[in-house]
C-alpha cells in the first residue's frame, strides 16, 4: 500500500517558488494499479519523484506498507534504495553498453549476493516479461517494445512488491502501446504488484487502472475508479480531460441543487441530467458522444432525452462516424456506428441514452 498525505512540493529560487504539488493525499491499495492522470505541468511526475525519493517534498508524509519513507513532521526521509520499489521512466534509462542480463541485474550489483543468486533471479525476471533466451543479447540490439520489457524486468528483479511508472508508453507506436498496455496489466495481476502509474493519456488509464486520480496545478482535481470517472464526472475538468465531450450552454431551474436531477433546455432538445456545481459562469449540459442513437419517423419535440440537429459534417473513422450537428448557433458532436452515415445537410433526430448526461452550473446558481 502507498500512503500520501498532505504532500506539497515548491520548485524555483527562493522568492520565486511556485507550488508543483500542493497538499496532495491519496492512497493507493495493495494489489492495484493507481494512475495519476494529468496533462504536463500538472505535477504527476513531480509526485512520482516525490514517492521514489529523487525528489524530497516541503511537508507531509508518505508511507510505503508499514514504513513511513518521508515525514516533515517526524525528519523521516529515507533514500531511494531503501524505499523497496521498481520504476521505470519514460526513457527507459537502458545502459548501451551492457546486455540485456548487465541491465537487469544492475539494482543487485554492490549488493553482496552470490553470482547464481544473481542470474537465478536475471531469468526469472527475464521469463516473467517474456524474453527469456535474450539474456545474453546487447541492449542496442532491441527493438522499442523489448527495451520496454527489460526496463520492467529491471524494475522487479529484486523483487520489490510497489512498482513507479512514469509514461513508460509514450515512446511505442500505437499497435505496440496497445500490446505493452495488455502485458503489463497480466504481469500486475500475477506478480500482485502494487502500481503506482502517471501518464498524460486517458485511453491509457482507462485501459489499465483500478483507480485514477486527475490532476491539475498540482492538486488532485477528481478521483474514482475509471468508468464512473469517464461516464459520471463530478468536476467539468475531468469530464473535459478523460475524453471527447459536449458542453451545450443550457438553462436550468434556478433552484437545481448539486446532486439533483433537473431538466435542461438546450438549443438541441430538453435533457434530464444530474446536477453539479462548476467554475464556470454559466450553465452547460455535458454528454459523451457516443451515448446517442439517431431516431427514425416522427417524435414529439419535447419529449426529454430527444433532440434534433442539422447535419454539418461527416468525417469517417472506420468503426464509427464523427457527426457534427448544428442547431442556430449551437453544435453538438456524435459519435455513429459506421452503419449510420447521415448526409451533410440532413436534418436528423436523436435520443441520449437516459442517466448519461450532467448539468454543470456556477456555484453561485447552486447554493
């Protein structure tokens, strides 16, 4: 288990500091993979450091299992080879001169164990990422998605339980991304490791977390586990951050209380939607894309969770089509199955699948 509280982390010359983590608390439980979720600059790297111990926090405290590896309060701070963790960055920091065993064994080099100890644990670590045979191959001689293997190999050798990943994806092409995503979460799963993720990709959390915290100017915007987090966001942040999103400016009750349901009138339709309060200065209707089925025949125009639009633009993206619709000033984007291709110009009509669409509303409406 990874214990956070109350972090906070300055960077800068003095009198110029900013705040690159600012009172952070979170708690990652054993067995789990926990991804901080953030564009850069957000402070999900900064926060990595902080728990690796390359970087040291202004107060706080964090604790890994039941050892406390930084406390302001107590003087605890414990170095890096102390804190029994695995990590990978996001270069992968392979050593071109060794092999593929040199750099896996490099976290137990100085450590006094004997050389068969030593290799016994190279090749289990090696097996346990699938290149067992290439112990003895140079590490230049690897391909993208291999380097990321023996990054991870080296991360678990010695065979700590808490695993630090700090986009270690981000330099694979797509397909092997993908691939990579499906190894690492079945390596999690059989190792029990508990995973401690940051990345600036939210198909990616989705993909491998158990949970996911959103972060923004160095502070933990949001936090749950993914789908409630992508479909069910409470903060307009993280509805616009996990994915491709409509905000319709709309009109509420002026009495409609956060976590309420109330009805919204867009330029589109009426909608019914559960309330949340927002920064923003007016009120907006949020709905993912791909949550609409166009409708054929005749409706009732008032009927709620309906609405209609004209046609604006079509583009095809293979397993579905990405529709824009407008209606007066106002447009909306759908997202179709590849079957349903509307022709720009159409007047089409629609329904929201009913409970998957939020209010946002400024606070002071909210009150």
């Amino acid at each position: 288990m990874i214990v956070v509280s109350q972090v906070t982390k300055t960077l800068g010359e003095d009198g110029e500091r900013t705040a690159a983590i600012n009172d952070v608390s979170f708690t990652v439980e054993n067995g789990t993979i926990f991804t901080l979720l953030g564009p850069s600059g957000s402070g999900k790297t900064t926060m990595l450091r902080c728990v690796a111990g390359i970087e040291t926090p202004d107060r706080g405290e964090i604790a890994l299992g039941d050892t406390v590896v930084y406390s302001s309060a107590r003087q605890i701070n414990l170095p890096p080879n102390r804190r029994r963790i695995g990590m990978v960055f996001q270069s992968y920091a392979i050593w071109p001169h060794m092999t593929v065993a040199g750099n896996v064994a490099y976290p137990l080099v100085g450590r006094g164990l004997e050389r068969s100890v030593i290799a016994e644990r190279v090749e289990r670590a090696l097996t346990q990422v699938g290149l067992q045979g290439l112990a003895d191959r140079d590490a230049p001689n690897l391909s993208g998605g291999q380097q990321q293997r023996v990054a991870l190999a080296r991360a678990i050798v010695d065979e700590a339980d808490t695993l630090l990943l700090d986009e270690p994806l981000s330099n694979l092409d797509a397909k092997l991304r993908w691939q990579m995503r499906q190894e690492l979460v079945a390596l999690q799963e059989r190792l029990g490791l508990t995973v401690l993720y940051v990345t600036h990709d939210q198909e990616e959390a989705l993909a491998l977390s158990h949970r996911i915290a959103v972060m923004r100017d160095g502070q933990i915007v949001e936090a749950g586990e993914p789908l409630a987090l992508f479909e069910q966001p409470t903060s307009r942040y993280s509805a616009e951050f996990m994915g491709l999103a409509n905000f319709l400016p709309c009109s509420v009750a002026s009495d409609a209380r956060p976590g309420e349901r109330a009805a919204a009138q867009t330029a589109f339709g009426t909608f019914v939607g559960r309330v949340c309060a927002s920064e923003g200065q007016t009120p907006e209707l949020f709905f993912r894309p791909h949550r609409i089925t166009l409708l054929s025949g005749e409706f009732d125009a008032g009927t709620s969770d309906t609405g209609a639009g004209i046609v604006s633009a079509v583009s095809h993206l293979g397993e579905v089509n990405d529709v824009t619709i407008r209606s007066g000033e106002q447009s909306a984007r759908l997202r179709l199955r590849s079957s349903s291709i509307p022709r720009v110009g159409e007047s089409i009509r629609f329904r929201l699948e009913p409970g998957c669409a939020m209010i946002f509303v400024p606070q002071r409406v909210a009150v």
